[in-house]
C-alpha cells in the first residue's frame, strides 16, 4: 500500500509518499517519483507516528458520575479527596476493569502509549499493568508510595514494579520526601515526575529543585516561572480539557515562544475520556478563543513527537524507511497537515493493514 499526500513526525510537516510492506514502511519520498505505479493500491492521507498520552490518572476510570462542583482539592488531593475516598471503596477487580476499559479506547484510537500517575503503592501499579494486559498500550507507570515520612523498602518496592515515581505538588509534600524520591529514582534510571503550579502557582525552586523530568499543569505559572523551566531542559505536560473544566488553562502559546518541551495528556479519567484527538482539538480551539492561538504544529508534536523524546526513542517519531514508528494514516486532506492533526483527526484514523494497536514496545 502507498499512502500518498503528507507525512508529519520529528521533521513537521511535508508532503510526501509512504510505502508500506504490511505495516513496514519500506520507501518515502516525493509525491510522483516511485517506482510502483500502478501496482499497488494507493491512498490518500497523512502518515503520522502513534500518538502517547502524556498525563494520565486512570485509576480514576471507576468514576462515572458529573464531578461535584467543588474545588479541585476537594476531588483529587491525597488522601481525603473524593477519587481518593473513591478508590479506596473500590474492589479491586472493578477498577482493573475499569482501567483496561479507558486503555482500550486508547487503544481503538490508536495510542502507543501512556504515562500514568497511579496511586495505591505498589497495588496500585500492580493493578494496572494488569489492566494493560492484551490492550496493545503500553503503561509507562509512575507509582507513588503511600507512606509519609517516604519508606525506603516501599519506595524501592514501588520502583520494582513501576517506570518511576509521580508526586502530587511540591507545596504538599516534604523537602524530605522531594529529595529523597529525587534521588532514589536518579540512582535506578527510573522517571521522577510530580504536579505544579496547577491551583495556585508555587516558587520555581520548589518544584525544579530536585530537577525532575516532567512538570504536570503549570497553569499558574509566571512567564519566569517557565522560563526557568526552560533552562533546566524539563518537559510539561499539559491537559487543556480537565483544567478547563476548573476554570484554568495553560499558556499554549507562552510555553510555544519559550520553547517548552511539551506533552499533551487527558488528565483524570473520571473527568474525560482518554482521547488524545479530542485533546487536540479542544488545546487547539480553546486557545484561539482566547486569542493567544498556538501552532497546530507545536500541539501535533506535543501528542506525536516530544513524547516519543522524552521516552528516550525519537526513532519512533520519524516516518522512514525502515523506521519501528508502526505509524498511523490520517485519511485527510494533505495541503495543512498539522491543522488537519489537530482539529479533524478523530473521524478519519485508519490503522496500516496488519499493524499492532501499539508501537510503543514492551
């Protein structure tokens, strides 16, 4: 099969053709100059790595009801919240259920995988590598241990199990336990990820020291706030949808002219579904009603490309010959590929014949 009209991947945008061997691509280049005419069935699209969702609490997926209209803190902050208290009264075979259910709806849109803050101790992460079990998504955990003052043995139990170790915000945990899980996780090649400036903006140093390697929210954040964040080279996840429906929304177009690293994720899967092509769309229009538009380009790579960097596999974002990209088609029009990326991409996914749900390995 060639896919003809554009491909966008660590490179941007460009039109071009991709030909496929099964799910191999085995030739690129310019639109007309293939040797196959003719003898090989021939699509249009745009041809895209598979997306990784870049913030996620899935373990909230037993949640099925409007969120009550209360503070944020009230809902999600440990250990008294309202998903806390929710998942503390949940069996454990429901929520596993409940998590491979969201999974494999990122799975039907394609997604390789995703970065999942899970609580509940090394259960909880236990509990969701089950879940992923047979979606074709790979969960790249970041587990939090229960115990305050941190415990070593549970920490490094955690860290047994799990990628990494995600915080809820600095503010609400010790100088102690920063340092300690900081270093930890450096001394095992394991993530340390935490929650900032998402209710209230904190200092900086608060959060940047210990350097983590991924920043959640940073809605409250000043201009220098990211700026410093910049120039210590941490990436940010961003979820338009579930601060919007808190009344915050993150600088896109401030983080694109300071150059954030940036990751796009859905947040709590009580509040939304997990979809990456729904995010998209809603980033991308949110901030034009603001009026401070942001790049369809930097939102497409911030689900497509800086993620696969951050995992450390930037070979999975680029669509060439012999690349493991296991990439997708985007049945859409060629002439502005990353527009079409980020505001039609829902209805027009089409995945290579024979391809895997996830191209994200093991």
């Amino acid at each position: 099969m060639i896919v003809e009209g554009a491909i966008f991947d660590a490179d941007g945008p460009r039109r071009a053709y991709v030909r496929f061997d099964g799910r191999k691509i085995v030739e690129v280049g310019k639109i007309g100059t293939d040797s196959t005419r003719g003898r090989v069935r021939r699509v249009p699209g745009i041809v895209v790595p598979r997306p990784v969702n870049g913030h996620t609490h899935l373990g909230d997926a037993v949640g099925s009801r409007e969120p009550p209209n209360r503070p944020l803190a009230e809902l999600v902050r440990p250990p008294h919240g309202v998903k806390f208290r929710l998942l503390a009264e949940t069996p454990r075979p429901q929520k596993v259920a409940a998590m491979h259910s969201a999974l494999r709806r990122m799975a039907v849109e394609g997604v390789a995988a995703t970065l999942d803050f899970r609580e509940e101790g090394v259960d909880g992460v236990r509990a969701l590598r089950a879940a992923a079990r047979g979606t074709g998504v790979r969960p790249v955990i970041l587990g939090r241990p229960l115990a305050r003052p941190i415990d070593p043995t549970e920490l490094d139990q955690v860290l047994t199990v799990a990628d990494g170790v995600g915080l809820s915000a600095a503010r609400e945990e010790s100088e102690e336990t920063l340092q300690v899980v900081a270093r930890t996780c450096r001394g095992q090649h394991k993530f340390y990820a935490l929650h900032a400036s998402e209710e209230e903006r904190e200092r900086p140093e608060s959060y940047l020291r210990p350097r983590p390697d991924l920043l959640v929210h940073l809605t409250q954040a000043t201009d220098a706030d990211v700026e410093q964040v910049v120039a210590e080279k941490v990436a940010v996840a961003v979820c338009p949808r579930s601060n919007a429906l808190f009344g915050r929304r993150p600088d896109l177009a401030g983080f694109e002219r300071q150059g954030v690293r940036l990751l796009l994720g859905t947040d709590n899967a009580m509040f939304h579904s997990p979809s990456m092509w729904r995010e998209l769309e809603f980033a991308y229009v949110s901030a034009r009603l603001a009026r401070r538009p942001v790049s369809p380009a930097y939102l497409a790579g911030a689900a497509l490309v800086e993620p696969w960097r951050w995992l450390g596999t930037p070979e999975r974002a680029r669509i060439e010959a012999g690349s493991p990209a296991d990439p997708l088609v985007l049945r859409l029009p060629a002439d502005d590929p990353a527009y079409q990326i980020v505001s039609r991409a829902t209805e027009h996914l089409m995945l290579v014949p024979g391809s895997r749900r996830s191209g994200a390995g093991g």
